[in-house]
C-alpha cells in the first residue's frame, strides 16, 4: 500500500486532492454556500478509513496505537496458510486438540469431524470458526509453533510493526497490532482470492459426521445489496471489544475500514455504515458544487 498519507483528506483540490478530500475541505450546498462536512459520528474506539488509490487518510484516531484484534488474527493466519502452498483440498481432522482453546466457546466442529484445508479456511473466515483455524495450525508443517512463527514473519514483511502473534485464532489477547497495520493486513488479504471469496461468502454447508451443517457470515453487511464487500473479517473478545475491518468499493473508490473496540453488540456494523454515508455524502457535495 505505502506509506499512509496522514493529511491527505485535507488537501485541495487544486494540489490534487480527491473529490472526497475536496469535499470534506470544502463542503458547499446545493445553493453555493459554503458549509463544511462533519465528520461521521463513529463510536469505536479505535479508527483507520484509507483511500486506497492515493493511500490517502480520510479518518483517523489511535491508528498507530497496537490493541488486540480477536479473530480478524484468522486473516493473517489463512495468509500464512496460503503461503505455504499446502493443498486445500487435503483431509484434516478436527482433534480433542481443538476442544481445548481457551474461551473458545461451543462450536459444532466436534472432534472426529473431517474436512478439507479449503472448508476449514472457509469456516475460519467466514464465520470465525476457532476449531477451524486451530485445525489449521496444528496440520501446518511443524504445528502451530511454526504457523504462529511464520506469522510474525509475516506480518515484518508487510511493515506491521505494532503486530504480535501468539496464536492462530485470536482468543488471546496478545494477539496485538494498530489500525494502521491492520490496513496493510486487509490489503495483503484482498490479493488473495480465496480470502475474498471465504471471507464474504453469506453462508456455507459443511458435513459433520454426514450430516450437513450451515454455517452464516459473522458480518451481515456481506448480504446487503447495498455493499460491495471485497475483504472482510470480524472479530470479539472481552479485551479486544467488537472489531471489524473489511476492504469495500464506496463511491467507486475502493476504501480500507478499520474499526477496532465498538461499543456495543451493533456499533461495529453502525459505524461501517456511518463511514459510507459520510462517503456517499461528500461525493454528492462535491457532484452538485461542480454542476
């Protein structure tokens, strides 16, 4: 992505600023009076809204502090996973192993339950399946000590320097990095396009010991017509509140989201929602300033 251009929403549209940045600089109303923008009303804690085209910043707050991420660590570990070419079509059998994460809440992957790598991908994505993404870890060559090895690497080699992780899944709460490093993550993601494809996948059915099992989407925002969705991942745990990052076309510009520690149940998915509206509004600004 490059470096982030902290105040690249501020600048003009003579010095080439995008019609975003030039309505949020200069906002005016259909009758030609000026009247600024306000900026969206967002309640998560932590904020990062990038302009993908120029790298250019349109909102910011504690971007560059690292906090815990939950499962949106399930990117980093399906990267990994990817890189390390191993088939997705191989067999891998969820274990008693997986029965003991910590936290990790029921699941419906019981141990004996057999599916591919690609399944259990797909689940760890899509829905946020932690026996999944553990399952993935411990068929990685050299278990999850290498995966999670392998995951710090990585995450140097895209320039995360806030990053850390100790496991595959996200239900620790080491498992740490800031807004900004986040962004480089999604878009490290968006390339790939089995990412894209698993983690805005509405639904899935696996089968559980022969009987067929649907899985849903941890995001709704995936099933609405008025989203274009490219990468996406959730994520929750106490410490790391509500979270949610995603890639997404808005107003033909394709725009990274960051939200980390929402409060409440909701907000995470409002937030997103305000974001696009404060898009959507600033794009149609600047359309009627120029008519």
């Amino acid at each position: 992505m490059g470096s982030i251009n902290r105040a690249g929403w501020l600048r003009t549209a003579a010095a080439g600023a995008s019609l975003l940045g030039f309505a949020t600089a200069y906002g005016t109303t259909a009758y030609g009076a000026a009247k600024p923008l306000l900026l969206p009303k967002l309640r998560s804690s932590s904020v990062l809204i990038v302009d993908q085209s120029d790298s250019s910043v349109l909102y910011s707050r504690r971007a560059d502090v690292a906090a815990p991420i939950a499962s949106i660590t399930k990117l980093m570990t399906s990267l990994v996973v990817l890189d390390a070419r191993q088939p997705l079509d191989q067999p891998i059998t969820i274990t008693e192993a997986e029965t003991d994460l910590p936290r990790g809440g029921a699941s419906r992957l019981t141990v004996g339950t057999v599916l591919t790598r690609g399944d259990l991908m797909h689940l760890a994505l899509m829905s946020s399946e932690n026996r999944a993404a553990h399952a993935l870890g411990v068929s990685y060559p050299g278990g999850v000590p290498a995966l999670v090895k392998a995951m710090n690497l990585k995450a140097a080699a895209l320039g995360m320097t806030t990053a850390h992780f100790v496991d595959p899944t996200g239900l620790s709460s080491e498992n740490v990095a800031s807004p900004e490093d986040l962004s480089k993550l999604v878009l490290a993601a968006s390339r790939s396009p089995h990412i894209r494809e698993y983690s805005t996948d509405p639904s899935y059915t696996v089968l559980v010991r022969r009987h067929p099992v649907e899985f849903h989407n941890t995001d709704n925002l995936v099933t609405s017509p008025d989203w274009n969705i490219i990468v996406q991942k959730t994520g929750y745990i106490a410490e790391a509140g509500k979270c949610l990052v995603m890639e997404a076309v808005i107003q033909g510009r394709n725009v990274v989201i960051v939200l980390l520690d929402s409060a409440g149940r909701l907000t995470r998915v409002a937030d997103a929602k305000r974001v696009k509206t404060w898009m959507e509004a600033a794009a149609h600004t600047v359309q009627v300033s120029m008519r």
